[in-house]
C-alpha cells in the first residue's frame, strides 16, 4: 500500500501539536524531542496521518512564517465540516472564508497558528 503524509515545518513544534489535538482531536501516534527543543512528530487526525517537525533551515526545512505564507493547502475531509471548522477556529485558527456550499462542496478555509491553511470539507451529494 502506498500512502502520502505530509510533514508541516513550524515554528514552536510543541505549541503546534497542542493546537492540532485541540483543532483537530488530533492524536500523537509518535514525538521525538531533542536537546535544542526541536521536535518531530506523527499525528492523526482520524485515519489520516501527517507529520509535524520544527523548521531547520540548515536542512532546508522553513515554516510559512519564515517564508511570509505556504505553498501548501491542506484539505481536511470529514462527516461534519461546520463542527470541524467551529472547533478549529475556537481553538484559534483565522477564518480565511466560512464554510459555505461551493463547486459540489460543503467547505471553509482557516490559517492556523503556525501559518498552514486548511480547508475543511465534504463532499455534496450529487444535484445538491
């Protein structure tokens, strides 16, 4: 089986963990932390995976704070996309747009803390 997990480079590594957990009911699958304070570790949201490590630009590695914005969106796909992007914006994420009924999609975007955007979704029933 082939799978794609993304891996996020933040600033404040332990700061982002706490928020994706209450954001996103995320679970902390495995964590390294070293010496520095640095960090990595593996997450899940659901049965979705995705890593998150502090930024190192000695490996080239930069969170969208030290680039001035991402080049990634995440799209979150869950059962109540409205109840997903209340929580995430209760625990402090930016609404970018709300969520709304668009292109055959029940969606919304947020920024998180660390500078990730994320649309959060379903899925619209066909002629819907």
């Amino acid at each position: 089986m082939t799978s794609i997990a993304p891996m996020l480079s933040v600033r404040r590594g332990a700061q982002a963990i706490e928020f994706y957990k209450a954001a996103f009911g995320a679970g902390e699958l495995f964590r390294i932390d070293s010496d520095d304070g640095a960090m990595v570790a593996r997450l899940s949201v659901g049965a979705a995976e995705f890593w998150l490590a502090d930024e190192s630009p000695e490996h080239l590695n930069f969170s969208p704070e030290s680039l001035g914005g991402g080049t990634v969106r995440m799209v979150m796909i869950v059962d109540d996309p409205d109840a997903a992007f209340e929580r995430a914006a209760a625990a402090g994420a930016t609404v970018v747009w709300p969520v709304a009924n668009q292109h055959g999609w029940r969606i919304g975007r947020i920024v998180d803390p660390f500078g990730h955007h994320w649309e959060i979704g379903k899925p619209l029933p066909e002629g819907s």
